[in-house]
C-alpha cells in the first residue's frame, strides 16, 4: 500500500484535556461520515473520569495524519493490578463498556487506507512496553483486511430512515409477532393504564431516581454482570446535559416497570441498556417499550435504531438486520510477557471457574 500516515500520540493527561485538542476532536465528531456515539469526546470523558481514579491507566490517544484525512484513536495503556500479574494491556477508550471502537475517521480516507493505517499502527505501538492489546468493536475492518483480526460478535439493527410512522415498521414483523404485541397491550389497557416517559435534561434528578431503579432490576436479571460505582450516574447526568442520551421509563397504573437507557446522535438510537421489573413479567413490557422507543426514533426522523451487542434470541424478532464486529489481539511473545498473559487468559478463569463451582457444591 502506498499510504503514508504521520503518527503521533498524545500521552498525558493534560494533553488529551487540552481545550484546544477538544475543540478540534468535537469538531472532528461533528464531521466525520461515519461518527459512533462512542467517539464523541463527552463518552470517552466519562469512561476516563469514572477509570483514572480505581485503575493505573495512562493516555497513548493516536493520531494519525495524511494530506487529505485525519484518524483520531483513543487508546490508554491499562497496568492491571497483582491479581493479573501487573499485566500491562493496550485497550481503546470504552473498554467493555462500549460497543464499538472504530477511530474517529475525517477528510477523504479510502477503505484501503483504512487498512493500512491499521497496520502502521501495531507497528508504531510496539515501541510501548505492553504484553498484549485488545482493541474490539471494529466494524470497518475484517479478518479479510488484517490478518490480526477475528471475528467478535453480530450486532443487530434496524434501518428506520423510510419509516413514515411505527405502522411501517410494524409491517415489516411477522404477524405472529404484532398479532401478539396488540393482544398483550389491549389486555393491559382494559384494566391498566400505560405512560412512557422520555427524560430530557430538565429531569436530571427525577433520572436519577429511575436509573437506581434500572440497575435494581437489571442486577438481578444478570447477577454477574459488573457496573462500576458511579458509572451509569455519570452517563445519565453528562449525557443528559449534552443531549446525547435518551433515558425511558414505561409506568404501569404509575408505577415504573420496565426501562430503556440509549444514546442518539442525530442520525442513530443506540439501545444500550434495557431492564424490566419481572413482577410483571406477564405483561410483556420488554417488549411494548421497546416499539414504544423505535416509534420515538421514527418520529424524531432517525435513519438507524441500533441493537448494539447482546445474542439475545429475542432480536430476531424485532431486528432485521445485522452488523459483523470484529476484534484485534496481539500480544508480545517475550516471556514475561507470555507468562502475564496465559496466566490472565487461562489460569486465572480456570481457577476462578474450579471456585466458583466448589462454593456451589459447599452450599
């Protein structure tokens, strides 16, 4: 390839918060073609903010120049802690809490140069001392692309762009699946009565309120799952007051029952975050809020309404198209660094896993 990119990688804190550079990276975000929600300079503030604090991480944001294209890449280097051996990992920006972790991609850059600048930029890192990088989420490259890369996960999505109302989408379900929908909402509402409610920055502290609930309820679905003190607090407020996020509520006779938090970006609704108060499992509010969400997206003349990660079969239903994701792993085969990483990839689970299993058997 005869792409040449000019490197260069911001490496301190103060360099990454330099108002000048967030100008330019908004900026940036305002007019890339293909800008994700976790691009946006607000997100990866929150992720770093909620972070710096409980874990030993340090800035390595890339960017990458050429004539006529910028490609801007948030990446920390992560020292974890004793339990990992002190492993030292290059992960981007939203690391297991976002879905997707494509650059920041402006001006004029073909899919080719894309590839190449992937390319130039495992070999630039290895100038850093790090064991292993795990950088997922990417959509705009493949195991075809690089020969680093392996498929990850499908993401599922719905193109709502020529949707005139929920009717159109509707449409598109098979009859079982609406029949169903109808007959489960005219029954709640012969006895019951439904409100869906959309937050906007002016109810920050009534959000705040419903978000404790969220993750209550989301706890108890999935017990295992870890939310770092503070996270999703910061999420709300932030994204609230940016208009970035879009935070519901669907209320049965007053009373809140099932949840969605997801992020808009003016031309995608990304669901991020769903939780229901199973008491009323019976009634399918899962399900109702969700078409109650995607009618909000038409309305508000949004082009996609995005699933993001999660197999859940019940996309199936509701999400006819599907996004490939895939994820780069490289690591470094010195021996310290092969000992860190087998140890953290194959002793620690299996350990974890024997455990976990003997308490099972205890109790």
């Amino acid at each position: 390839m005869n792409t040449v990119w000019t490197f260069r990688f911001l490496g301190s804190w103060e360099d990454v918060e330099n108002p000048a550079f967030l100008e330019q990276w908004h900026n940036a975000y305002a007019s890339a073609a293909s800008a994700c929600i976790f691009n946006h300079p607000v997100l990866s503030g929150i992720w770093t903010d909620t972070y710096r604090p409980k874990n030993n991480i340090a800035p390595l944001f890339c960017i990458a120049e050429k004539t006529n294209g910028r490609i801007l890449m948030p990446l920390v280097i992560w020292k974890r802690n004793i339990k990992n051996l002190f492993q030292k990992v290059i992960v981007p920006v939203g690391f297991a809490d976002y879905d997707y972790h494509n650059p920041l991609v402006t001006g004029d850059v073909t899919q080719e140069e894309l590839v190449a600048f992937h390319q130039e930029l495992y070999r630039h890192l290895n100038k850093f001392k790090f064991d292993a990088i795990y950088i997922n989420g990417l959509s705009l490259v493949s195991d075809h692309d690089l020969s680093i890369c392996l498929p990850e996960e499908t993401c599922r999505y719905i193109t709502i762009k020529d949707f005139r109302s929920v009717d159109d989408y509707l449409a598109t379900l098979s009859r079982k699946t609406v029949q169903e929908l109808r007959r489960r909402k005219k029954r709640i509402l012969e006895q019951h009565t439904l409100e869906y409610i959309v937050f906007d920055k002016g109810d920050r502290k009534e959000a705040g309120k419903e978000l404790e609930k969220l993750l209550h309820h989301h706890a108890q679905r999935w017990p295992k799952a870890y939310k770092t003190p503070g996270y999703h607090a910061k999420l709300v407020d932030r994204c609230l007051e940016a208009g970035l996020l879009h935070f519901s509520v669907l209320k049965l006779d007053g009373v809140s029952a099932s949840w969605r938090l997801g992020f808009v970006d003016g031309k995608t609704f990304y669901s991020y975050m769903p939780a229901v108060d199973y008491t009323y499992k019976q009634y399918s509010l899962g399900n109702i809020h969700l078409v109650n969400c995607i009618e909000w997206a038409i309305q508000s003349k949004f082009s996609v309404y995005d699933s993001m990660r999660g197999a859940e079969n019940y996309k199936n239903e509701w999400y006819s198209e599907s996004l490939s994701l895939y994820e780069i792993r490289f690591k470094k085969m010195t021996p310290i660094s092969t000992t860190r990483n087998m140890f953290v990839e194959i002793v620690k689970p299996a350990v974890l896993f024997f455990l976990e299993n003997i308490m099972n058997l205890v109790q």
